[in-house]
C-alpha cells in the first residue's frame, strides 16, 4: 500500500469560550454550539485523528508510523519520536477570552505528566476590530509580585495586551504566560500535548457544567518564564510563491507560502514529513498525477517519502510546517 497526501477528520472540542467562526468561516461541519477549536492532526492519547479518504481511511497517526515508519516520518524524526507524531494542528475560535495560562517545558512535563512540553506558535487569520492577544508581561516582574497580583485578582493589570489583524504571528515558548482574547481566528502549530496550567479565568461559569473551571496556581507557579521582554510578535516576510521563514523552533518549523501562481516544491534534502494549514484561498496539491484540494480552513500531511508536488493557484496563502 502506497502513502499519499493525508487529509484526517478533525475533531470538533467544545469550549467555553468557544464560538462560530470555525463553522461560518472555515466551512466547518459539526452541529455543536461553542465549538472552539479543530484538531486536524492529532495524537493526543484517546483524541487521535483518522484519516478522511482513500486506501488508508480510518487509519491513526500511530498506525501510519508503525507500518511505514521512516517513509512517513523521515529518518531523523523517527529515530527522535518513534511511533509517537510530535505535532498537533488546530484552527481555534475565541468568541470569548481564553483564560490566562501558561505551558511547562518538555522538562517539567515529563516529571509531572510524562509528557512532552507545549510549545506553541499563533497565525492570526481574522480578527474583530478590538481584537487582541495577550503575550508575556508588560513589565519587569518577579515571583513575588506576580504572586501578589495572583492573590489580588489583578494580573491583567501586568501582561502585554497587543491588538491584532490578520497576518500577525506569534511564538509561544513554554513558560510565556499568555491567552487568545475575544474576536480572533487563528492556525496554532504545537507540540503534541494537552497540558495547559490555567492561572486566571474571570470568575466565569461554564453553563454545561455550571461550575467555575479548575485553576492551577501552584502547578504554574515553576512553569513560568518570567524573563521581560519589549517585543512578542514575530516579523516575516512575504515574497510571493517562495517558502518565507515564519517561526523556526527545535520544535517544529513553519514558513509562509503566498502562492500567486502555480508552483514545485521538492522536499528530497528535507527528512521531514510536511503538513500545510491552507489559511487563506484554495490550492491543489499535485502529487504523483493526482490533485488533492486544499481549501481554507482545511490542512494536509505528505509524508515523508513524498519528495515532489506542484501547488496550482493563482490565490491562497498556506503555512508550511515540518520537523
């Protein structure tokens, strides 16, 4: 059985702040209120995606690397993370703000929940007019008085408040204490993981549940970085029909396509499975003489044994990312 380029099925998750856009705006198909995020691509323990179409429909992620191992992965990544896919890909849809949180590092993580860290990286694909994301402190502050605003119910007062638009980019390493505000609709590229550490979440109840959600001071408490600095977002740029570096990390790497035209790509020097998020537009995605499209809001995987494909458009912006 021959690999080929993978849409999976993505997994609708409701959330308390969640709120339309995925549906209305990115085609999304699910009859739930308050959906807040798509998983795309996932191997998160008991929420694996499946894979949507062709010989290999209903196959995981772990099955996909435990019968192709390397021709999936690449040899690198394989020897790195064995049958476990390091990445999960998801759009998100904050009606409402997201707590305040922060990630624990791969370190910390595999103490505490044997698993790996969350590092984590925001596109912006629309944003409401006041909308904006909260990134890192505004001001040099220390355990103590962070604890002090904890215990005071002002550490809003303390962090970084930045108004966005679409385009805006973001790198949320482990340890920077951040949320997604109101009014935005972002592509978010992590490690596989589903350990956040809520710190702060406005008193809210959730009406399913009718309760207050968890919160997880002291877990945060040597989680976080408390490192000041001046400036979050992240500047690219964007030449057309070119891969243009976004965010390079140890952990995944992500560059921005704006494909005005149709273009090759080879991967044959990478050892890396790719996956594109389409964020913007519509593309076809050739490969071995058959096309695959990728519309906006929807992401694929060409495993690693894939070295050549032709993107055909003449409007759409994709992110690229791979190990």
């Amino acid at each position: 059985m021959l690999l080929y380029p993978l849409k999976f099925k993505p997994l609708f998750k409701y959330r308390i702040w969640g709120g339309s856009k995925l549906k209305i705006e990115l085609n999304k198909q699910y009859e739930e209120e308050s959906i807040g995020e798509s998983w795309e691509v996932s191997d998160v323990e008991n929420e694996e995606t499946l894979v949507l179409e062709g010989d290999l429909k209903g196959k995981t992620l772990k099955q996909l690397i435990s019968t192709f191992k390397e021709d999936f992965l690449g040899d690198k990544v394989y020897k790195e993370f064995g049958v476990n896919f390091p990445l999960l890909i998801k759009f998100i849809d904050a009606k409402t703000p997201l707590s305040i949180q922060v990630h624990p590092s791969n370190e910390l993580a595999k103490e505490r929940h044997n698993s790996f860290g969350k590092n984590e990286m925001w596109v912006v694909m629309d944003a409401d007019d006041s909308a904006e994301l909260i990134v890192g402190f505004d001001k040099e502050i220390d355990r103590k008085a962070y604890q002090k605003h904890i215990n005071n119910n002002t550490i809003l007062n303390v962090m970084h408040h930045e108004k966005v638009k679409k385009g805006d980019t973001f790198y949320i390493p482990t340890g920077r204490i951040h949320a997604i505000g109101a009014g935005v609709l972002l592509a978010e590229i992590q490690q596989t993981s589903n350990i956040t550490y809520r710190i702060h979440d406005y008193n809210r109840v959730d009406v399913k549940t009718g309760t207050k959600r968890e919160l997880h001071t002291e877990l945060a408490l040597d989680a976080i970085d408390f490192t000041y600095q001046k400036e979050f977002k992240t500047h690219y740029e964007k030449t057309p029909n070119v891969s243009n570096k976004l965010v390079h990390s140890p952990y995944f790497k992500t560059n921005f396509l704006n494909i005005t035209k149709p273009i090759a790509k080879d991967y044959s020097n990478l050892d890396s499975f790719v996956i594109y998020m389409c964020i913007s537009g519509r593309v076809e995605v050739v490969c071995d003489k058959k096309s695959y499209a990728l519309r906006v809001g929807e992401t694929i995987l060409l495993p690693a044994i894939i070295n050549n494909v032709m993107l055909q458009t003449n409007n759409a912006e994709v992110l690229e990312v791979s190990l």
